[in-house]
C-alpha cells in the first residue's frame, strides 16, 4: 500500500515512501481502560485497509523507540476516518502512553496497514458470518461487522462477544445501534464474567457446550456460505476453534488473529554457533552473522540493516521474508497463514537461522 502515495506534508499529517505519519482529530472513551483515536485522512488521500487489518504505532518513549500494532476498527464503507482501539495492558509502554499521554492535534507515525485477518466481502455475497470476540479482540471484529452490514445487504453476523463485566464491553452502545438498525441482519450475544442481577445473557466464559448451543440456536439454511472468525485471549479462542474443529467444519472456514505469541517450544538443537544469512531486501544484498542466541530481525537490526518489522512477536507480518534456500528455523509465525508458510514465506522476527548457506528475501 505504500506505492499508492506519494510524499507530500501538510498540517494535517503526510505519507511518505515507507510510513505514514497522521495527526490525531480525536480521542473517544470507549471504556475506563480504552480508547479510539480517530486519525485526519493525510492531503494526498484516503488510507486504503480491508476491514480486519491494523495499523502499528511508532512513538519514542523513555529514550526508546517503540513499535506496537492495533486493529483498525472503523470501517471505509460507513466513510469513517482511519480509527485504531486500544485497551491499556499491565506494564505496556505503548498502550499506557496512548491512553495518558496522546491528545487531539498530535502528530504520531504509523506503517501503513498490514495483516491477514480479513474476509472477502461484495455485495453479491451471501454469507453467515459468525465473529466470536473477547475483550479488545473486538477491535478488527467491529470493522468487519460494520462493512458486511454496509456492503452485503444478503448477508447475516452473529456475534460471541465475551467481557469481564458490563462496563469492560467495548463499543457497547454503537453495537446496540447497529441492531437497532439491522435487526435480521446482526444478532449480538454475551458473555459476562461478573453478571449484573438482572443479567439475560451467558455468564462466565466460552465453553464447548454453550458455543454449541449457540451455533444450533442461531443456524440458517438460507446462506450459501458459512464464515467464522475469532480475535481474543489465546485459552477463549482455542475453545472456539476446538468446538468448531469438533463439529468438522473445514478450517478454511476459521480465521483467527492473535494479539500476544504463542510461546515457543525451548530449542534443544545443540548447534551454537553463528550462521552466515544472506539477506536481499530492496535489490540490495546483505550478508549478516546471526547468534544462534538471535533471530535474524536482531541481528539485522544491530548490525544497522533498515529491515521492516512491527510486532517482534510473529503475530504480524511486516519482517515477512521468503527462505530461497538453507535451513531455518521459523518458530511460531502465527501470523502467517498455512499457505504462506507452504510457499516458504517466514517471519524474520522469530526466525534462527540453521545453516551457513542461508538466503531469504524480505517482501
């Protein structure tokens, strides 16, 4: 998407050949520990983003430069402005400094939107879209749910969403108002850890048997296509996708974004010493010594290579790189899809290197 623009600065933010960097019209409460920042579209024209996607902050904090990624919630079908969520977590730099510290007018780089966790939607579609959500996870959700509403008039979303208690349930009014206005279209259920006394909806978490329960209330024979898609802590979505392995829906079906790593297994290889990596990123070749204590990305940033990356956890895909030959060890690229991985795709970011004769290509 960065070829789409080009450089121009103005009051308003720019975009230049390899990040954006927008000015804040607005920050929105959503609840006590999250907010909306609501980003002016740069002079040169609108960011292009599929619902489902997001865009990685960049800001200097404590002497530090520090890169975080956040889904997009707003949705370019209702011709809102670029909007990311953020929920604060224990002890995040990044997410304690955008829920004290940013305000409207300030200026904050970003990369241009990344990520695989998207749905194909047109308005010819037919489709039953299930979304199962927790916590922030309802961040790329909400931009999903809102561009089906708007582009696909035949098709039907029911979302799972899962809180620890009333006030935690973000977007909360704007989900009652997009049922109020799509009532055969968007059926919302819940989930409250801490139920109020008067509660209706499904207490505690997600289990195999409520998810069941909930699949067989709402089916509908009249969608030609049946979609599920899940984005929250790790234990809630495993339990998603368990219970739809369960009833043999085919997993080309479930899309899952992950928002922390899944820990990796410890690397019982006795091999420790350095391997020669030849990196070819931008038709420039790099030849590179990478620790074995080290994934290719730090050694590559350590030894001064600009290489792309976002995340530092295998979640996004900005360090994608292809392996040409060698042998690597591409640790949990849970942001990567199983075709990419099948096509030798990996990301650099929690990749070792395994041999001397090692050449990947970043893009």
């Amino acid at each position: 998407m960065f070829g789409l623009f080009k450089k121009k600065k103005d009051n308003k933010g720019s975009i230049d050949s390899t990040n954006l960097h927008l000015q804040i019209k607005e920050i929105v409460r959503e609840t006590k520990d999250a907010v909306s920042i609501v980003f002016e579209e740069p002079a040169t024209g609108a960011i292009q983003y599929q619902p489902g996607q997001y865009l990685t902050l960049i800001s200097t904090i404590n002497g530090k430069k520090i890169r975080r990624a956040y889904s997009l919630s707003s949705s370019s079908a209702f011709s809102e402005l670029p909007t990311v969520t953020v929920k604060r977590v224990v002890d995040g730099q990044m997410s304690n400094y955008v829920c004290e510290s940013l305000q409207a007018g300030d200026n904050i780089e970003v990369m241009a939107p990344m990520g695989s966790f998207v749905l194909e939607i047109k308005p010819e579609a037919k489709k039953h879209v299930y979304l199962f959500g927790g916590g922030s996870g309802i961040t790329p959700l909400m931009s999903i749910t809102k561009t089906i509403l708007k582009v696909e008039p035949n098709s039907k979303v029911t979302l799972v969403y899962a809180n620890r208690d009333l006030e935690s349930i973000i977007f909360k009014s704007k989900l009652e108002e997009l049922q109020s206005a799509h009532p055969d279209k968007l059926e919302v259920i819940h989930y409250l850890e801490n139920p109020i006394n008067d509660w209706k909806g499904y207490t505690g978490y997600m289990t195999i048997d409520s998810i069941k329960e909930i699949l067989e209330k709402t089916k509908d024979t009249n969608y030609s296509q049946v979609k599920y898609m899940t984005c929250g802590p790790e234990p809630m979505m495993n339990i998603v996708i368990g219970t739809l392995e369960s009833l043999n829906i085919p997993k080309e079906s479930i899309h899952k974004e992950s928002f922390t790593p899944t820990v990796a297994p410890a690397d019982t290889s006795s091999d420790s010493s350095d391997k020669q990596v030849l990196i070819r990123l931008d038709g420039t070749e790099y030849q590179l010594t990478v620790p074995a204590s080290k994934t290719i990305l730090e050694a590559g940033l350590d030894d001064g290579i600009d290489m792309p990356y976002s995340c530092q956890s295998g979640l996004c895909t900005a360090c994608r790189a292809k392996r040409i030959k060698g042998d690597i060890d591409t640790g949990n690229a849970d942001g990567l899809t199983e075709d990419e991985k099948n096509q030798g795709y990996v990301l650099l970011c929690v990749s070792h290197a395994k041999s001397n004769d090692l050449e990947v290509e970043i893009g």
